[in-house]
C-alpha cells in the first residue's frame, strides 16, 4: 500500500492531544468517546479497506494480553 | 544505600581508594592566587580540570569527600562523550572496563514488541554508549588528574563561602585542620544538584519536577543476558511499574523500577522492600534463575530543572550544580561533560589571552539551550516512561500494543537517547556555505571516519582550533599557509589537519574510499573550522583565506 500517511511527528502530537483530552472526560466516558472518535476519523479516509485494516490492528493490540486490560 | 550492616564504601566489587588531607600552602599562611578553582571533583569537575590543562591552564580541585561516589549513579557514557576523553587522553582505561552497546528492547506485557538500535558504523571508533560505574568514571578521571603537573587536588575540603569580587573569587574552606580562604581569578561551580555555591550566591533552579519516583539498585548476578538496554512496561509481575534493565561490568545489573503513586517513600526504599520488589523483577522479569547479591540503591525522582543563566560574573556552574534532566536518555552525566569541555576550553582562551572575555558570554546560551533541548525531549520520554496520568497511561499502553505488529507505532517506543546538541544559534557559529549538501553544519560536531586500522579521523585534532582543509594530494595554497603561518605567530593555537583524495607527504590523511569527502560534502578546496571542543564554527565549500581570520575572530567572542 503506498497511501499517504501522518507523518511521525504529528502522530506523536496526535498522542499528546489525546491523552489531554482523555485526561479532561470522566473516566467512564473514555470509550464513548473514543467510539465516536474512530467513526469520525473513519468518514475521513475514503478507502473502507484502510478503515477495516485499523480496526483488525486496534483489535489485536487489545488481545495482545486476554485476561489484563490497563 | 546498601545493605544492613555494610558502609557506604563497601561494595561487592569496587575498592574505594582513600585520598589523604594535604595542608595547603594557604594555610601556613602563605598567598597564593590560583587561575582556576574548581568546586566539586565529580567526574563534570575533574574533566574540566582536564581540560583547562589540555590547555596549558593550571587548577585546583576541592572536594568534601575522602573518596569516590557512593554508589554507580550514571552509568551511560556516550560516544560524543567518550570522544571527549579520548582528547583528554583518559579514554583507554574507558573503554577497557566499560562495556560496549548499541541496541536495547521494549516490552509491553512481558511480549518483547520493539528493538531499537543506535546509529553505527565501521566509520565510528567508539560504540554509540559505554556502561560503566561512576565509581571507575571518576577514578579514570582522577587518576589521569593527579598525573598532571597542572591540576592539584585537594580532598576533604568543604567550600563553606564564596564572595565574588571585580578581579576574582573568594572561597573560604573548611578543612581537618582548620579554615583558610582561597583566591582564584574564575571558578567552576561542579558541586552537584544540592549545589552549595548556587545557594550561597543567592540562585536557585527552575522548572518543573514529574510524578515518577524510581528506585534504581545494583545487583550482583551471573547472567549471558548482553549489553542492551531493556525496558519494561506493564509486566505481569509488576503492572504498576515501569522497569529498566542495564548491564555493568563486574556482573553488576542495574535495576531501576517505577514506584506507585500512593507509596510510602521511607517504606519504599527500606532494604526488606528492595529485596522483594528486585528478587520479583530478577525472576519474574529479567527470568534469571541464578543467586543473586543486592549492591546498593538510591531513590530518584524525575525533574527538569535549570539555572536561568550558567554564568555568574567569575563564576561558571557546570553539570548538575546548573541543571537537573531526567535520567531516561542518560543525558546528565554526558550533558555535565560537555558543559566542562565548553567552559574549559572557553576559560583557557581567555586566560591565555587568546580571547577577550566576551568569549565567556557564549557558555550559557551555548550550553543552557542544550538544557533546554534536553528537557523537551526529556519531557516526552519521561511522559512515556512514567505517564502522569490516566490519559497519558492510556495512551502509552495504546501505542505499546500497537507497536507490536505495526511499525508505525514503534517510534513511540524509542527511548530517544542522547544525541550532542547543536550549536546552530550560538553567537560563535557562522552562517552556514549553503554550497554544501552533506556533513556537519556550523554548531554540530566533527564526524569522525575511519581512516585505516586503528585510525580514525578525530584522532587527528590538535588540541586546540583545527582546519580540516581538502585537496587532490595535500597542496595548500601559498596565500592560506600565509595566513596560517601568521596567525600561529600570533599565539593561536591552531592545527591544520589535510585530507587529500591521493597519497601526498607523510602529513597527510588520505582518504582512501572516498567516505572522507562524502562525509563532508567536501571537494577539493573546502575546508572545515573546528573549535577545541569539537564543534565546527565555519565551513567553506571553497576556502577563501582571507575568510579564515576573520571567522577565528568572531567565533573568539571578538568583533
């Protein structure tokens, strides 16, 4: 795939922001929130593959460890 | 602090010499005006000393203490560091004990998810990081500090004022055998983080300290495990805390692991709660089944803290008597030897009378915007290392989890070690030759090439300014040996160092694959100006000579 990425630093500004952010809601409002964040980036990229493909990554990276969540 | 029963020197691998109290002329009454003083002889204090005397610049070295450190403490030299001994000539004993790196691994959940590895070649002579005790640093240093002429060392001396006056400084010390003042035209304030010279004239530290609290401890364990950096996240064992591992020679390991906000500190470092939290990481952690010995500990909280300016008047405060970083980067100890290097250098020009003492005026932008580049990368390492937050814990995880199947995540886990800061806005810098397409700009330092077995080009510096002139086979033009001879006449100390593509006379460095002139981005003609420390002040794509004087006085604080 040769898509147009972020570029790292702005990934790690990303970062920054969220973790801000998350900081500011509730506690039990952060998958709420981050529910509604990955639909509003998901209407951002015009390929619904990409979007798919994010979705597997999120989804292994939170299986990574069953039985411990952070 | 070690354990139950053992003293502060006796340690399972490390015999702590004695330096003995000798009575100062001072004393018996006698006058004595001393160059330099310098306060402190921590391995900052000590390679200042060294430096001034590379110089040809006589000091005194004070110190409270009868020994080395306590304990390891900074245990990470870096090559830009390790280059810097090997100008003082202190770099053999260095390398011979201290143990070699270049790569390390992040874990998340007991999963290895990420190698990093730092930058390295054939071209470097030193690997990119060194582990080694504070204990050998200081007595490396020391020990090449008492073979010099130019540096007295006085032990067991406590500094318990200092006065500042027009021409000079004044330091009343405390001895075992009763007080006395000494006088110097500069001093060096190297005394530390709890700086005894930065309170007594009035100055304090600012910034911000972070959440985390880590305990580090010294174990002694037979382990193959290689000298790599290992960090630990949210392991099974200890979820709550962030673990790092480093190798020290003398099958020393260090342990440094996060403590849990709500701990109590004095429980914290107690020897029982050492033990447990260290026996758990050994075995379930590091997986090493082997006995092991507990060495020493300490507590450590992260700050970024720092003087508003490193210069006051005749007094110059160098390493952690001027600034505070976190360790995770190991940029304390390598940022304190580069401020001696800066203020040695600077000091010995002006002593010498090569410089006006303008020159001094670039030490504290020079070095504290290299603070302030410290702390914003420090910032964002120790954010990760240590979130401060649900927010921040939340998305370290994320990125941990990611980084295990997706290189896009995997920076987020480089541990962004220290890298030698620029000097690109420093008042000494020139413009840059916008001819050039590759090699160090003006404020980074000298790249070093390997020339041959054994032989690398940084070897090659003089020790004081160095032209790194390139040619076709090592002819210099008659108008810039003119201007060479003339201001050598002068008293500059300055070394003119040729490259030449094909074999000229003895002198000359050839560069027989070309990697020289790539590196540089040189042709023939071209020619690089490089300050005692290092640093380039000026290039030239192709050297005018008449631009060769001018730019040795403007980066010597002159007009």
């Amino acid at each position: 795939m040769t898509a147009p990425t972020l570029p790292f630093a702005d990934l790690e500004r990303v970062y920054e922001r969220l973790a801000t952010t998350l900081d500011a809601l509730p506690e039990a409002d952060e998958s709420h929130f981050l529910a509604q964040l990955a639909l509003a980036l998901a209407h951002r990229v015009p390929d619904v593959d990409q979007v798919m493909a994010a979705i597997e990554e999120a989804r292994q990276g939170a299986t990574l460890d069953q039985d411990d969540r952070a | 602090m070690r354990p139950a029963g053992r003293s502060e020197t006796d340690s399972l691998y490390f015999d702590y010499p004695h330096f003995p109290f000798v009575r100062p002329p001072e004393l018996a009454g006698q006058a004595v005006r001393h160059r330099v003083a310098i306060v402190g002889a921590g391995p900052v204090g000590v390679t200042a000393a060294l430096e001034l005397a590379r110089h040809g610049i006589a000091s005194v070295v004070l110190d409270d203490k009868a020994t080395v450190n306590d304990g390891s403490r900074a245990i990470c030299i870096s090559r830009h560091s390790l280059e810097l001994l090997q100008q003082l000539g202190v770099d053999a004993p260095f390398t011979a004990k201290g143990l070699g790196w270049n790569q390390g691994r992040t874990y998340f959940r007991d999963r290895e998810i990420y190698r990093f590895r730092m930058p390295h070649s054939d071209q470097e002579r030193y690997a990119p990081m060194f582990n080694l005790q504070q204990q050998y640093i200081e007595q490396f240093l020391i020990d090449k500090a008492q073979a010099s002429d130019l540096i007295e060392m006085r032990w067991q001396s406590a500094v318990t004022g200092v006065e500042q006056e027009a021409d000079g400084v004044t330091l009343r010390v405390t001895t075992p055998e009763g007080e006395y003042a000494l006088a110097c035209d500069y001093l060096l304030a190297a005394d530390g983080g709890r700086s005894r010279l930065r309170e007594s004239l009035g100055l304090s530290l600012h910034g911000q300290a972070y959440e985390g609290r880590y305990v580090i401890a010294d174990v002694r364990l037979k382990s193959d495990f290689p000298t790599e950096r290992r960090a630990f996240f949210h392991s099974k064992a200890l979820p709550d805390a962030t673990i790092l591992v480093h190798r020290q020679p003398d099958d020393i390991w260090r342990i440094d692991y996060q403590l849990g906000p709500d701990e109590d500190l004095e429980q914290a470092v107690e020897e029982a709660s050492i033990r447990e939290k260290v026996s758990l990481i050994i075995r379930e952690v590091m997986h090493e089944s082997d006995e092991w010995e507990l060495e020493w500990w300490s507590l450590y909280k992260a700050y970024t803290l720092a003087l508003d300016d490193y210069r006051h008047g005749r007094v110059l405060f160098i390493g952690d008597s001027a600034h505070l970083v976190p360790i995770f980067g190991v940029r304390g100890l390598n940022n304190g030897l580069a401020d001696a290097a800066n203020a040695g250098w600077k000091l010995a020009w002006v002593l010498k009378g090569q410089a006006p003492e303008a020159l001094l005026d670039s030490y504290s932008p020079e070095r504290r915007g290299a603070t302030l580049d410290v702390f914003a990368n420090a910032g964002k390492s120790t954010r990760f290392m240590t979130p401060p937050s649900r927010g921040y814990r939340r998305m370290r995880n994320a990125a941990l989890a990611l980084a295990f199947h997706n290189d896009y995540a995997s920076g987020f886990a480089n541990p962004r070690q220290v890298t030698p800061y620029t000097y690109a806005e420093s008042p000494l810098t020139l413009a840059d030759d916008p001819a050039f397409a590759a090699g160090p700009i003006p404020g980074a330092p000298l790249i070093n090439r390997r020339l041959g077995d054994d032989d690398f080009l940084l070897d090659h510096l003089g020790t004081g300014f160095t032209l790194l002139h390139f040619s076709e086979d090592g002819r210099v033009a008659p108008a810039l040996r003119e201007s060479l001879d003339s201001l050598q006449a002068r008293g500059h100390d300055l070394t003119l160092l040729r490259v030449a593509r094909s074999p000229a006379d003895a002198q000359t460095l050839v560069d027989v694959d070309g990697s020289l002139f790539a590196g540089y981005g040189a042709e023939p003609g071209s020619a690089y100006l490089a300050r005692p420390d290092r640093h380039v002040t000026a290039r030239w794509k192709r050297l005018d000579p008449t631009a060769l004087e001018a730019a040795l006085t403007s980066t010597l604080g002159g007009e």
